[in-house]
C-alpha cells in the first residue's frame, strides 16, 4: 500500500491525500489550496507535481480514481472537487449526510467567487490587450459535483473499494465533521488509517465532543495549532456579554465579520443563550450574508449532529438559531436598510476575513465611529482587511475608499473550532503506543508540526513525519 501526499504537506489548505492498495487509489479530501494567485492556480488546476509539464511527475488522472472520502465541507478540504469533477472524476464521493449537504452550498458559493475573479481580472487583461483567462471552475461545474456524493452516518462501516472499508466518527469541528478510520486488507493483511481531517475541541457550542479513537496502525492528524494553546471555550459567553454590554452603553453597534459555516452558528445561538437568561438586554441582531443564511438552514436540518443540550432544545421546539429580535437577511435592500438604524444592534457577516462580502458596507459604514465596536472572532491571514484591523492600523482602505478607524476593535479566540496544542496531544495520546507504526503531520505549517512532533516524542511516539507535498510512503 502506498501513501502520497499531496496537498495540505507542511501548510494549512489543500488537504488532499492518495492511497494506492490493491490496484484501486482513494482519494482522501480535495481541498483547494490558497495562497498567492498564479501559485493556486497552478496547483489547483493541475493534480500534478512540480510544474505539471513533465507526465511521469503526475501524481494522477482524476479519472483514474476509484473513490473520494470527504473529512467535512470547509473548502480548504472539499473546494477542489468541481476541478476534479471537471477533468474527468466520476466515481462516488463518500461523506457524512451534513458533510453532504453544507459542501453543496459552499462550493456554489465557491465557484461565485472563481468567477467573479476571472472576470475582475480578465477587465484588466482585456485593457492591456492580453489573453482572457477561464475561472478555475464555474457555478456548473461545483453543480456537478452533488449527484457523485453517497452519504453514510457516523459508525456505519460501508466498503468504499475492493479490500477498503470506511467508518466516520464525530470529529467536533464543524457540522458533519468527520474522523475518517479506512480499513484496509492490503494483500492478506488488515491495516488500519485514521485520518483526523481537522480536528475539534471539547466543550463547543453546538457540537458533540471529537470521539475518542484509540486504535490504528497509521495516523494522518492535522498540526494545525501544535506548540499553541487557545483560550478556553468557558470564556466566550461572558466576553460576548461583556463587549456588547460596553457597546450599548455608549450607544454603538457591533458589527461582528464570522465565517458563515460554524462561527455564525455559534454567535448566533450564544446570543440566544444570552437574550433568554437576560444577560443581554433586547436589541436586534441582523445575520446579513446570504451563505451564512443558507448554512443555517443547512444547520437546522441536521439535528443529529448537535449536542445534547441543543438537541434538547429542538426537541422542545425551541430554534437555537432563531429568537424573536434575530433577522436574517437575503436581500440587499435589507442589508441597506441597517445603515438608517441608528440604535444599537449586533451584525454579523461575511466574509470572515473581511476579504468579500456584505461585511465590507458594514465595515465602511462604522468603522470610523467611536461609539462601535468590531469584534474579531476568527483568524485573520496576512494582507487581509481582518488583519489590517486586528492591527489596528489608522487608515484602512474599503471598496476603493479612505477610512479611519476609530471604533473599538476587540480580538475573541475562544471561538476556534480547531484543536489546539492539549488537544492535539491528548488525541494521539489515546492510541495504543505498540500498535500504532506511523503517525503522520498535516495540515500544518513547520514550526507548528515541530512543537507537536516535540511533544508526541516524549509520550513515546517515534515514527513521526510530516511530509512534503509529493512525498510517498510505502506502508
Ligand atoms: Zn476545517
């Protein structure tokens, strides 16, 4: 059995793996990398090494595999399936039923954003006379990728492939997030793989706990916050409270940019928790992304995957993202509207970096009044707007205008839907040391996968990589 890396290999996005057991490849996760444009372009389009020119480098034919196994929906692990599909996949895409159905809206969403990028560059081609160039993949194409999805519950063992055994387990990430175990009869004899896709933390608002697996031969687990530790999850609410209390008093607006899957949710339902013990007094809270409203319906339909005290609350008909003063918005003239509210209110939006999205009028329209507050929940990459304002630089430039920033800027990580570094060690710290071979580092960059491996040493783990994309390991 061979194992390839392939995309997520000491960095954080394009997770993609390969496994070559008796004559078929599984593919685990197709995620889009992002990075620098003319870079992510070059990956995502080609699944090759390199450069991509030399045939005997590819790492494969999309239609030369035989099955997909999809960790969950966020688009650094699924955003390349419509490529994939494009370039010839036709085979089935195995994935939790809310995996399922949140990948369906976030790649259309994905595929808008390809499009609106082509097309803002190809106007600048277009002036300087040069070749227009095709988005990466269109609305069809992300279309095309649904009726290739076979869902399968979590603990359902289901053969994927001769010899290849799936099972998902509850990874606690985001909704429909999964610990994906592949049961392999590699010539004869019985292998197990867990992969971790990304993984959660204990105690989340809506989610289950990430289940506790102890046995494996081979460990892939991402790396993404080794050597880091976050703040804990308790101190969310009371931050929250405490912000918008202060915001309240001087008569101002928070405006909240949140990614639309999984951090929406969670402010959303917290504020509910607020509202009902009257920790909060009543003001509206608008949640003005069109993505992020359709998650949430998305969210509601999978009650399956919350926890027992939000299942409880379905139960007794209570909608734990929907209280009397919560609006969601689809139109752009409601969006429009919240500019002429002049009392306080929360907003939350998208895009969670501030890079798109209805956030950016939201931004424009309060940032440079003191009486606001602009609530950083999420990571924020360099050279983004979020980052800017995480900086708290003086000046910020938003849709082609000069802002001053003057309202307060107040950073929350409790929110990370991410192991951190406890977490990522007390995961493998279950499994048995005699059994497991290999673990393997993803999804993580060096410094990171380095503080990890340091730690996973000591409890007496030795055969640690983290490889590099391309590399191969025969198991
Ligand atoms: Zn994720």
């Amino acid at each position: 059995m061979r194992l390839r890396f392939i995309g997520a290999a000491q960095t954080v996005t394009g997770s993609m793996h390969l496994i070559e057991t008796n004559g078929k490849r599984i593919l685990l996760d197709c995620g889009l990398y992002q990075g620098k444009r003319a870079e992510s372009t070059r990956i995502n389009k080609n699944f090759y090494s390199g450069d991509g020119a030399d045939s005997s480098q590819q790492y494969f034919h999309p239609a030369q595999i035989d099955a997909v196994v999809l960790s969950h929906a966020h688009i650094d692990h699924s955003g390349n399936l419509p490529s994939l599909v494009k370039n010839g996949y036709t085979g089935p895409i195995y994935a939790t039923p809310a995996t399922r159905d949140l990948a369906g809206i976030m790649l259309a969403d994905s595929a808008k954003i390809q499009e609106q990028d082509a097309s803002f560059l190809n106007r600048k081609l277009a002036k300087r006379g040069e070749p227009l160039i095709q988005p990466l993949y269109d609305i069809e194409d992300a279309l095309s990728v649904a009726p290739l999805f076979v869902s399968v519950s979590y603990h359902r063992e289901t053969t994927i492939a001769d010899g290849v055994r799936v099972t998902f387990y509850d990874a606690g990430h985001i909704l429909g997030s999964a610990l994906v175990k592949l049961t392999i009869d590699d010539d004869g004899a019985e292998k197990t793989i867990l992969f971790t896709g990304d993984l959660g933390r204990r105690g989340l608002p809506i989610l289950r706990n990430p289940e506790v697996i102890n046995e494996a031969d081979y460990l892939i687990t991402e790396s993404t916050y080794g050597g880091r530790f976050h703040e804990p999850i308790e101190s969310m609410q009371a931050k929250l409270q405490e912000v918008i209390l202060r915001t309240i008093k001087r008569g101002g607006k928070v405006i909240i940019p949140a990614f639309s899957v999984e951090r929406t949710q969670e402010i959303t339902y917290t504020l509910h928790r607020l509202f009902e013990s009257k920790a909060l007094p009543r003001i509206p809270v608008f949640v003005d992304s069109p993505l992020s409203v359709n998650a949430t319906e998305v969210f509601r339909l999978h009650p399956e995957c919350f926890n027992k005290e939000v299942f409880k609350m379905v139960i007794a008909n209570d909608d734990p993202f929907g209280f009397e003063y919560i609006h969601y918005i689809k139109t752009v003239e409601d969006s429009k509207k919240l500019n002429d509210i002049h009392e306080p209110l929360v907003v939350v939006s998208a895009s969670g970096m501030c890079e798109s999205g209805r956030i950016l009028h939201h931004l424009a329209n309060n940032v440079s009044d003191p009486k606001n507050t602009i609530m950083i929940v999420g990571y924020q990459a360099p050279d983004t707007l979020g980052r800017r304002i995480v900086e708290k630089q003086p000046r910020l430039k938003i849709l082609g205008e000069e802002y001053s920033l003057r309202a307060e800027v107040v950073e929350m990580h409790s929110f990370s839907a991410h192991a951190d570094h406890n977490d990522l060690v007390g995961f493998v710290r279950n499994f048995d040391t005699k059994k497991l071979r290999n673990i393997f580092l993803v999804h993580g960059e060096n410094e990171e996968q380095t503080a990890l491996s340091t730690s996973l040493r000591q409890i007496g783990y030795k055969e640690i990589f983290a490889p590099k994309k391309g590399d191969v390991f025969n198991i």
